[in-house]
C-alpha cells in the first residue's frame, strides 16, 4: 500500500527518529460468529474520525473502569487471558470486560448469564436499551450493570485470535487484542450501533469478494481476519483452530522512493 504525501511525510519524520509515534490505546474486537459460518459486520459512519465508512467487527477502547475487579467472572482467569495474548493480569482484565462491554454497546449480544454455565437468553426491551445507552455516554460502569443484573461475565464464551497494533504513522493509534465468539442461543443482534449506519451478516469469503469490487472498504486487519475465517467451513471449525497470537505492527518502508505500509 503506498502512503499519501502527507502520512509519508510523517512516516519518514518517525523513522528517522524527528517524531514521536503516538501512545496506542488498550482496545477489544470480538468477531461474532453464527452458523454458515458468518460474520457481523458494521459499518462505521463517514463522519467518525477513525475508520470512517469502513466495515468492521464490533470493538473500542478499553475504559479504565473494565478492570474493576467487582466484576463476577466465570471463565479463563485474567493472568490465563494475559498469557494468551501477553499482557499483564490488569490489562487482561480490561481487555476482556472491554471485549463484552463494547460488543453489547455495538451489537447487543451479551456474553454473560446468570451463572457460569448459563447467558442471557434475551436482552431486546427498553430497560436494555437503556443500560446499553448508559454503557455508551459512560454513565453506567460495565461492573455496576452486572451487578445490578445479577450477571456473570462469560470469559469461556470467548477465543483468542489476533493483536494488532496502528502503524506507528498514524495520529489515532490501538493496540488491540482480536477475540472471536459465537452468538448465543437465543439473542439477536441490533439493526444499527451508536457509530455505525448500518451492519450485516456476511460469510467471510463474501465479504472480501465485496471489497474485491470497490463495493466495501476493509481496513486492513479485518481483511486478514475474514481472509483466515474463510478457510473454515463451520463455527465449531473456527472454535477448534490452534491459534498462536503474533502481534502484527505494520511499519512504513521506502522502496524505490515511495513510502509503502508494509506488515
């Protein structure tokens, strides 16, 4: 991918030690699954700064709140979560609460239940519509919603997959961790999230095909994940694969002149 003007501009100012990349913020993907298999995806509005009009899975920044400890937990432990992906008890906690929290906020699957061997059957209505509404302008904390609930976060509904980090070029920069999980028996998800305009459910390999023809746009790390999906025929295919999580960090490099974004 050759960079513009600008961005290379840049790019050749941080490589040569003139600039200092920006601090990468702590974030959570899920991509969730249901049987074809298939993928949802949203839309991000044209008017967002990061990724506008790109297509993406559900995800954002983890909140400093994501690692209170009152949150109840059933599952792989934080400090397991931190060997899975290499980082530390606290920033596992957080990147797992902020996986759940954000995939409620932006799709309305839930990923937790009554106890630890049970999830949320439904979470239409407008008391979740409100929560969920809550979560998003961060007047309610993921623990305080849970609590009220009676919930369990469900880390076991939850599989590694990737970590990537923004090239250091960019101004918005995260290092975010890829989960993958599959929509639970009974929910649904939400026509429209607080930042996108519209979603769908696609089989991976459509999904590229579509951006393929110029008729969808995919950012680099949702292109490789829906390329590494499509080799699997089903979800219990995607569940069983062996993953071995390298951190991707794309870096700008000059070949013959121009600055191209190579991973």
């Amino acid at each position: 991918m050759v960079l513009p003007q600008e961005l290379a501009d840049r790019a050749r100012e941080i490589n040569a030690g003139h600039l200092e990349p920006v601090t990468p913020r702590d974030a959570a993907t899920v991509v969730i699954l249901r049987p074809g298999p298939e993928v949802y995806l949203l839309r991000r509005k044209t008017t967002m700064a990061f990724a506008a009009g790109a297509y993406v899975f559900p995800g954002g920044s983890v909140d400093p709140r994501d690692a209170d400890h009152s949150v109840a937990w059933a599952g792989p432990t934080p400090a397991q979560w931190g060997e899975a992906f290499t980082a530390d008890e606290r920033t596992a906690r957080g990147l797992v609460c902020a996986a759940v929290r954000e995939t409620f906020e932006e799709s309305g699957v839930l990923l937790a239940g009554p106890g630890p061997d049970s999830v949320v059957e439904d979470t239409t209505g407008d008391d979740w519509e409100a929560d969920r509404l809550a979560l998003i302008d961060r007047s309610l904390a993921f623990a305080d919603f849970l609590a009220k609930r009676g919930l369990v976060l469900r880390s076991d509904l939850l599989k590694p997959w990737a970590h990537w980090i923004t090239p250091e070029l960019e101004l918005r920069r995260f290092d975010t961790r890829f989960f993958v999980a599959v929509l639970p028996a009974g929910q649904r998800t939400r026509d429209v999230g607080g930042e996108a305009d519209q979603v769908a459910w696609q089989r991976p390999a459509e999904a590229i095909e579509l951006a393929h023809e110029g008729k969808i746009f995919l950012m680099p790390p949702t292109y490789q994940t829906l390329s590494e999906l499509a080799a699997h025929d089903s979800v219990e295919s995607v569940l069983a694969a062996e993953r071995e999580i390298v951190t991707i960090l794309p870096r700008a490099v000059e070949v013959d002149g121009e600055m191209r974004l190579m991973t």
